[in-house]
C-alpha cells in the first residue's frame, strides 16, 4: 500500500504525508503546529524547509487554504514552532 501524497502550500511540491508538517486552524480559531498529523480542525502541509513557511506567507497560500487571517506575530510563531520540530 502506497503512503499518501500530499502538497506543500510553500513550494507547491508532492511529498508523502509523513515528510511533511500540518499547520492546524483550530476549532477555537488558533493556529497550531501539529506534528503527529492528528489534531481535530482544518488542515494544511508545508515542508520542514523554513523557505517553504515564507514562501507560503509571501503568496498568503496559508490563508487561503485555512480560511483566515494570519497576523504576522503568527508567522514568528509558526516559525519558532518548526525550529523546534526539526
């Protein structure tokens, strides 16, 4: 059985799903890391490059793929938060 594909919203590149990092709206509204792939709420990938982090907020590809507004503090955040991952 094959590992299923999914795309980064930084570079637009097809990876299996485990080289990837999901970036989660919550249901609350907050913005998450998740590392295990499982947490509840609207999901999107990004590769482990922090290029591919910038990339997807230069093109606000985030924001379009999470359906909100991302303060650039976030971003800060979200970068803090991969640098942890890796």
């Amino acid at each position: 059985m094959s590992e299923p594909m999914r795309m980064c919203v930084g570079c637009r590149e097809h990876a299996p799903k485990k080289q990837l990092i999901r970036v989660v709206r919550t249901p609350q509204g907050d913005l998450i890391l998740d590392a295990r792939g499982k947490a509840s709420g609207r999901g999107a990938y990004i590769c482990r490059k922090p290029e591919c982090l910038q990339k997807a907020q230069k093109s606000r590809a985030l924001e379009r793929v999470l359906n909100i507004s991302i303060p650039p503090e976030a971003y800060i955040a979200l970068s803090d938060s991969l640098k942890e991952v890796l």
